[in-house]
C-alpha cells in the first residue's frame, strides 16, 4: 500500500486494453481544496479524458462519473495527486475558467510549503 494516501493498486488500462477515460467529474469529500464546489455538484465534459484507475482507502476529493478517484490528498505530509489527465484543462475537454479552476489553484496552495 502506497501511503500516506492510502492507494492499493493503480490501472492504467480498463477492459480490452482500452485507458479508463470519464465523462463527468463529481466533487466528492469536502476539503479545503474544493469547498468553494457544492458536494455532489457535476462537471460534464466535452469529451471522455482518461484517468487512472486507483482503488483507495481514502476519500476523493473528485471522482470520475463511475466513482473513481481522480483527486486524492494527504495531510501529513500534505500531498495532492491528481489522477485525471491533464488534458482536462484544454479547450476541447473541459478548459480553464470552466468551472474547476479553484479545485487547482487550492489544491497548489493548499500543498505548498509555508514559511
């Protein structure tokens, strides 16, 4: 088990060898890094972008339209991984200023280092 975020296994690929992709992300747990979202509150996307699929004992921040994992953190020491392909943040998938924008920003805040 890879701690301290808890992840027991990782995927890559899902059936027939095809990479697990999502449509929709869900805001899963309330953090500080996505307490500006509504829990439960739906982000469709324009077309499937591909995650990894990571069976976890801690609770996502994002989860994909199956309930997968797609932002995990940790607080001590605090660690952010996003499990999502950064291809969500072009134009052609979901892009910037459409609607996740301060799940990010928080998310680097949130894990960088305080004087």
């Amino acid at each position: 088990m890879a701690e301290p975020l808890q992840i027991e296994r990782i995927e890559a690929l899902g059936r027939n060898d095809r990479p697990v992709a999502s449509t929709m992300i869900t805001i899963g747990q309330i953090h500080y890094i996505n307490q500006l979202q509504p829990p439960g509150t739906e982000k469709p996307l324009l077309q499937p972008v591909d995650f990894l699929k990571a069976k976890t004992k801690g609770e996502s921040l994002l989860l994909s339209e199956d309930g997968w994992p797609l932002l995990l953190c940790s607080s001590s020491p605090k660690l952010v991984q996003f499990l999502i392909s950064p291809k969500l943040w072009l134009p052609d998938y979901f892009g910037h200023c459409a609607g996740l924008d301060d799940v990010l920003f928080r998310a680097i805040i949130w894990a960088a280092k305080k004087p």
